[in-house]
C-alpha cells in the first residue's frame, strides 16, 4: 500500500547502555507492526527518555515544527515544560514528520 517501506530509526548511543529504554523501544516498534497500542508505547518511551536521561533531551526545533513554536509562546513555560520535552525526545524513535506532527 503506498509503495513506501517501513523506517527503522537506529536509537542515539545513550539508548543502547539503557535496558529500560530498548525495552521501551522494543515495545514501540512491536506495537506499530501489531497493536493498537503504537501511541501509549511512544508515550511511555518519550516519559522515561524525559524522566532518566534529561541532559539528552533536545533543543527546541528551530524549523520544521508546527508545535515549538506553540510550546515557545506559552505564557505559563513551567506547565508545557514536560510536555515540550517529550515532544522533543520523538526524534529519536520516529521519522521526523512524525515526530514534529505532535
């Protein structure tokens, strides 16, 4: 269908050292080929990447990202803080059209 194949991002090096995070991984590539559960898993990851490895959180995405500049110009920056890294994070498991959608 679409004639695309499917993309398999290879995780940043801190992620290999982490069982917790190829678990999660783990979990997310399996439920985007079977289950219903493909955002929960990406939640979950995203969370724990924001929780345990917090010095590896991106950078706002400069260009390219219709919700930076969202999370950017809110005028409470405490209450979108965790929610604006867990976007970030998405850039190490999913494509970056994906990642930037939300």
């Amino acid at each position: 269908m679409g004639g695309g194949r499917a993309v398999t991002l290879v995780p940043p090096p801190f992620m290999w050292g982490c069982t917790s995070c190829l678990l999660l991984y783990a979990g997310v590539l399996r439920e985007a080929r079977v289950g219903d559960g493909t955002v929960r898993a990406q939640l979950a990851l995203a969370a724990h990447l924001v929780d345990d490895h917090p010095d590896d959180v991106p950078p706002p995405h400069t260009d390219g990202c219709r919700i930076c500049p969202g999370y950017a110009s809110d005028p409470d920056p405490a209450r979108v803080a965790r929610l604006w890294a867990e976007h970030r994070v998405r850039e190490y498991f999913l494509p970056e059209r994906a990642a930037r959608r939300w």
